[in-house]
C-alpha cells in the first residue's frame, strides 16, 4: 500500500487521512492569516489616531464647526508628510531585513 494514498483506499489505516491533514493545515493558515491581517489593522488604526491627534493639535488652533483655509491644508500637508515618512521608515526596514 502507498503511504501517501488517502485513508479510503487504506482500509486498516489508523492515522488521520491525507485530507484531514491537508485541511487543518488549511485551517491553521487561515488562522495565521487572519491573526496577521488583524494585527495590521491595529497598526493601522494607531498610526491613524496618532496622526489625527498630531495634526489636529498642530493645525487646529481655535477648533469650531468648520475648518478654515489654512487648518485644512495644514491638517493635508500634515497627513502627506506622516504617510511619507511611514513609507521611508517601511522602505529603510524592508531593506534592512533582506
């Protein structure tokens, strides 16, 4: 008998099939998966609370029910420059781990 035939076609076999195997492999990788994606949100929703409260009390001096001109493309010049500068430190550690 092949051993790596599936538990059908092995009749006294009393490990668990090769489909088994193959799907809680299948389940611990969309574990994994969904661990990671959840962590990346994480991160994602600091860096935008960090980023928020940064511009805001950097750009914001009188805050009202509206921005002015000036607020508004402080807080715009304020965010490019945050996902910039994300961008060079993941760019500066993606290289370094190569």
């Amino acid at each position: 008998m092949d051993p790596y035939s599936s538990s059908s076609a092995s009749s006294g076999s009393s490990g668990p099939s090769t489909e088994a195997i193959m799907d809680q492999l299948k389940n611990q990788l969309a574990q994994a998966y969904a661990e990671e994606f959840l962590e990346a949100l994480k991160l994602t929703f600091l860096l935008f609370l960090t980023v928020r409260g940064k511009c805001f009390t950097k750009c914001i001096t009188k805050p009202g029910t509206s921005l002015s001109g000036s607020e508004s493309s402080c807080v715009s010049r304020c965010v490019d420059r945050y996902i910039e500068a994300t961008g060079i430190i993941g760019r500066a550690l993606f290289s370094s781990q190569r």
